[in-house]
C-alpha cells in the first residue's frame, strides 16, 4: 500500500471514528485513564467491529500505515491484532512493533484479552513474552502479566506464571495492580498453588496487600479461604 493509499485508509478510518464518538463516553474513558490524552470518545463494541472488518481484508498493510494519533487509533491496532489470521511469527513481530505504543491500562488490557491466538500457540507466545520479562517500562510489564492472567492459567504453565509474578520488578501502579489481579485470578483455579505462593514470595507489600484485596472481592473464593488470606496481610 502506498502512503497516498495508507493516508486515505486513514482517513476513512479517522471519520468512521467520529461518526461513532459519544461525548459523554469519551469523558467516562478519560476519567478512568488519566493523562491519557487525545480521546474520541468511541465504545469499545464499535471498535471491535472495525477492527474486524479490518483484520479480514489485509491486516498487515493497515498496520504498516496506521497512524497513533488518538487513543481510539492505538486501540484499534491492537484489536486488530487480535483478530488478525496468518502465521504466528508474522502476528508476532507486528506485536513487537505495538508494544511500545502501549502507555495505559484500557489498551493493554482490551489487547491482551482479544490476544486469543496465544492459546492456539501457547509455546510461541510464552516465548516471545520472556523477552519482555527483563524489561524496565511498565506497561510492557503489564502486557506479560494480563496476557497470562488470560491465557496462561492453566496446568501446564501455572508454575510458571508464579514464578514469573514473583521475579518481574517495577515500582508502577498499574503494573502492580496487573500482579494482583492475575493472582486472584489464578487463586480461583489453583487455590492450593497460590496459597503457598502467598506464604513465600518476594512480592512488596503494596502488591502483596492488593492482590489479597482482589480475593476478598473475588465471589468465587470461599469465605474460610478469604479469612486466612485477611490474617496474612501486612
């Protein structure tokens, strides 16, 4: 696709987006993603049908050209990712290129979720997040935490989640939270697994306390079990 042809895919998309803003939703998504700047103001369904209908005819020459403009654009990268079909290291290395672009909760999350080919590729996919397990910035961090929480809570990665819960280090908020909701999460699963992990782990205290938090909201941790994660707060 040439740049006169990326710029006008662009700009369909651009007015496809302000179609469908909703001024009142925009400053509900801009409350809850604070310093997020450039919002439209467009749902997440619309979204999502954009970005499927834009994955289905040629994923690859849309992300070559996407713009990063507004936070609906970056969004709509990921979704589109999420929904695209091809070969796995091709999805991936356009993952790569998207990471960076990542700077909030509400786009690695809505990413992370939609990211459902890692359970058709699970080894590729664990793979190619270790690289990220190094990494110093946070919302890199966080993709690693929400995409096992979402896709890696199963026996044969289990273990590994928790090591890698216990081993990743970052001081940011939303990093910290990911930890402690993918702990809660696990804990519904795998109750004996992370109860021990909760008894000897280098997690700090603020990541510690929150993810004890999560359980105590969690409805499907039993009430015994709640009471005992309350008493090891710190």
């Amino acid at each position: 696709m040439g740049d006169n042809q990326g710029n006008s895919v662009n700009e369909l998309i651009r007015d496809e987006l302000y179609k469908n803003m909703d001024i009142e939703y925009g400053k509900f998504a801009a409350s809850l993603n604070p310093g997020c700047g450039n919002i439209i103001g467009v749902r997440i369904p619309v979204l999502r049908k954009m970005a499927k209908e834009i994955a289905s005819v040629n994923w690859k020459e849309y992300l070559d050209n996407a713009v990063d403009d507004t936070f609906e654009e970056i969004m709509l990268q990921g979704l589109v990712l999420g929904y695209a079909k091809g070969k796995i290291d091709d999805i991936l290395v356009y993952t790569e290129e998207f990471i960076p672009k990542i700077d909030n909760w509400s786009v690695c999350d809505t990413f992370c979720n939609t990211f459902k080919i890692a359970r058709r590729y699970p080894d590729e996919v664990w793979e190619f997040l270790m690289k990220y397990m190094s990494k110093q910035e946070e919302f890199p961090l966080r993709v690693v935490t929400i995409m096992m929480m979402n896709h890696f809570l199963e026996d044969a990665y289990i273990d590994k989640v928790l090591y890698a819960y216990n081993t990743m280090k970052n001081d940011g908020y939303y990093f910290k939270m990911g930890i402690a909701w993918g702990l809660a999460t696990a804990y519904v699963k795998y109750p004996d697994k992370v109860m021990a992990f909760m008894k000897d782990n280098t997690l700090d205290d603020f990541t510690f306390n929150k993810a004890i938090q999560k359980m105590q909201e969690s409805f499907r941790i039993s009430a015994g079990d709640k009471k005992t994660l309350k008493s090891m707060k710190r």
